[in-house]
C-alpha cells in the first residue's frame, strides 16, 4: 500500500457539498461515488443531481432519512440515469420526482458492494485503490464540534448514523488515518472533510463500506 | 420541532462551549488528534443535531472475506 492515497490528487472527486437542513446526507455520499467512479473511467468529472436521488428513491425518506444501502439498490435495479446537478439542481427539502425521457443523458450504475472491514482496514484501504471512493456510514455524534486534526477518541462504533465518503488515507504521520469527505460544507471540519484514525474501526467507519461500479 | 428562541439557542451554545473544554482537555499530549470547538453546529442542543444532520439508516453488512485479498492495483 503507499503511504499516502488521495483520489483528490486524480481530480476524480467533486467539491464539498452542503446538505444544509436536509436530512440526505446518505444521497450526498453515495452520488458523491459514481461522479468519482465515472471520473475514474475517464469521464468528465461533474455534479450530479443529489435531488433526484432524494425525491426519486422511493425506499429511502428523502431529506427526512435514508440508507445508502437502499439508494445503491434503488439505482442498480432501476438501472436509473443519474442526470446532472444542473439540470435537477438541490434544494434541501423533500420534492416530487422528476422524470426525464429515457433518451435523455444520465449516468447508471453497473452494480455495487457493500461489506464489513472491521479488523480488515488495510484490506479496505486496498479497496479504496482498486474501486475508487468509498461510501461508509459513521456515528458522527462527536463531529458536531470537530474542527480539525485526526478523531480517534470520543467516537464509538456504536449505532451508525451519519454516511460520508472516504476519498484516500495518509500513513506517513505517527497516527494513520482516513481523508473522509462530508457534505456539511467546505466550512466544516478540515475543508470540509473530516481525518479519521485508521485502524481501529473509529466511528464504525469500517463497519458498512460500499464501493460503486459504472 | 424544537421552538428556536434566542434562550434555547444561548443556553445549546453554553452547552456546546463547555462540551469543547471536556473534549480538547482529555488528550492534550497528543499533538495529532482532533480538537473541537465553536462551528456552524454550536448553536444546536446534541439531539437537534442529530434530529437534522445523521439521518443515515445503518445496514448490516456482510463480513468481507479475508480469504480475498485483494491485489494492490497500480494506480499511477
């Protein structure tokens, strides 16, 4: 494994979103993961539209909750096309689906994996090189009042909460740890993203880890 | 579903201020690990925090099987 991986360095990973009062984090991740799947592959590297994923996913809650495990299922087995943010831009609250014709452009996913590292992060940090970013779900209590440097206390594996992006880790330092993209803004945390412990299953960050296939 | 009054709002932020001290004062030797303090979250209670940000629904996933390691891509 190198020391240091961080899909930003590509340019194959989209900025910070902000998902404000909407309770869609779990769209912002997964989406956040076939732009940088699509960009792996050699496609443009754009926004695509987080609001139809939370208006259109009928298993999930839209801004009032939902799980990215239903979403990555929704997407597959609807073989739905992903348009982009511009044309379907956010808007924080709950919204009728937008259909578009099936001539119109958009991006569908091939398939998914979702499994459990803990004990197996380097396993999971192979993952991340082989698949591209990957969708986890944390207990993100702590991260009300996270400002920066490397969370590995006050976090516990206990019940998953919060779903982020996990974009690359960096082991050239005394503590090892995740580079974790969140949509709380570019204000929050370290520019947005958040520097998890790598190791020792902080957050339950290894705990529900999807990849995405395009 | 919470009323925001300026007290509410004032007394989440004392709370959150206080919340700070305990976090930063626990492992103040190790120059690395995070540390917390006023951000755009500070004037929310914990519950209402988690009421409106950590709508994830967790999943039981399957363990990944440690038979398959995976080989190292070259990702230059």
């Amino acid at each position: 494994l190198p020391l240091r991986f961080d899909w930003r360095d590509k340019h194959v990973v989209t900025q910070v979103r902000n998902q404000q009062t909407c309770g869609g984090c779990w769209a912002f991740s997964v989406v956040g993961a076939v732009e940088s799947a699509c960009a792996i592959k050699g496609e443009p590297l754009e926004d695509l539209s987080v609001q139809q994923v939370i208006d259109c996913s009928y298993n999930n809650y839209g801004c009032n909750g939902g799980s990215t495990v239903n979403a990555l299922n929704w997407l597959n087995k609807m073989q739905v096309k992903l348009v982009k943010d511009s044309e379907y831009p956010f808007k924080a609250q709950n919204g009728l689906c937008h259909y578009f014709s099936g001539s119109h452009s958009g991006i569908s996913i091939k398939d998914y994996s979702e499994y459990d590292f803990n004990e197996q992060e380097d396993e999971m940090a192979k993952a991340l090189l082989t698949f591209g970013p990957l969708v986890v779900i944390v207990d993100a209590v702590s991260w009300q009042d996270y400002l920066g440097g490397i969370i590995q206390h006050h976090c516990s594996s206990g019940e998953a909460n919060h779903a982020v992006l996990i974009t690359g880790f960096d082991k050239t330092g005394s503590t090892p740890y995740w580079i974790v993209r969140n949509s709380w803004g570019s204000s929050w945390g370290v520019d947005g993203y958040a520097h998890v412990k790598m190791g020792s299953n902080i957050c339950g960050i290894a705990d529900s880890v999807s990849a995405v296939f395009v | 579903t919470w009323p925001r009054s300026r007290e509410r709002e004032a007394a989440a932020f004392r709370e959150s201020l206080n919340r700070h001290r305990y976090l930063n004062s626990l492992f103040p030797s190790e120059n690395s690990t995070a540390f917390y303090g006023i951000n755009q979250f500070s004037y929310l209670f914990p519950e209402e925090f988690k009421a409106i940000y950590l709508r994830s629904k967790p999943s039981k996933f399957p363990r990944y099987p440690a038979e398959l390691q995976m080989p190292i891509p070259n990702v230059s």
